[in-house]
C-alpha cells in the first residue's frame, strides 16, 4: 500500500487527504506535507482509512531511494486533487 492516497475515515482528521508511506500489519503511516510531515507521520489503523486506486509511482520511488521530501508528497496530493475535479466535472 505504500505510494497510495488514501482519506481519513474517523478522528478529527476526518476527510483528510494522505500518501501512505510505510506499513505494518496494523497500522499505516501517513503523510500530507504540510501538518504532517515526513519525519513525523500519522499512525493510523487500516480500517480508519478509504483506498483509493490512485498510486503514486514517483514517492514509491523517492521513498525506496530514500530522498522523499515533504514537497513531493504536498505534489502528489495535488495531482491527485487535480485529477479528480476533472473527472468531477
């Protein structure tokens, strides 16, 4: 799952866009780049959370290269919030 946007479904976070950006058997770690930054990222439990089906490719790759910054993730949610309002409408 890591590379994936996902929303928040419960907590005062509630609507939030994430990249997950680590995992465990509970748990995902996630990230927006902005209050919650990189080295420094949200535990939340995997049923709290909805998938989407969009996957980023690029912080897939910063992150197994180990040069993801928390501009590229605030990117990747923008592209993502781009490409939904056009399909939108």
């Amino acid at each position: 799952m890591i590379g994936h946007i996902v929303y928040s479904k419960c907590g005062h976070d509630k609507g939030k866009i994430f990249v997950v950006i680590a995992e465990n058997d509970l748990y995902l770690y996630l990230v927006d780049g902005s209050k919650r930054l990189f080295k420094n990222p949200k535990r939340k439990k995997i049923k709290h959370v909805q998938v989407t089906n969009y996957i980023c490719d690029e912080i897939i790759k910063k992150i197994s290269k180990g040069n993801c910054l928390d501009l590229d993730i605030k990117m990747a949610i923008k592209n993502y919030v781009n490409i939904k309002s056009r399909e939108s409408g």
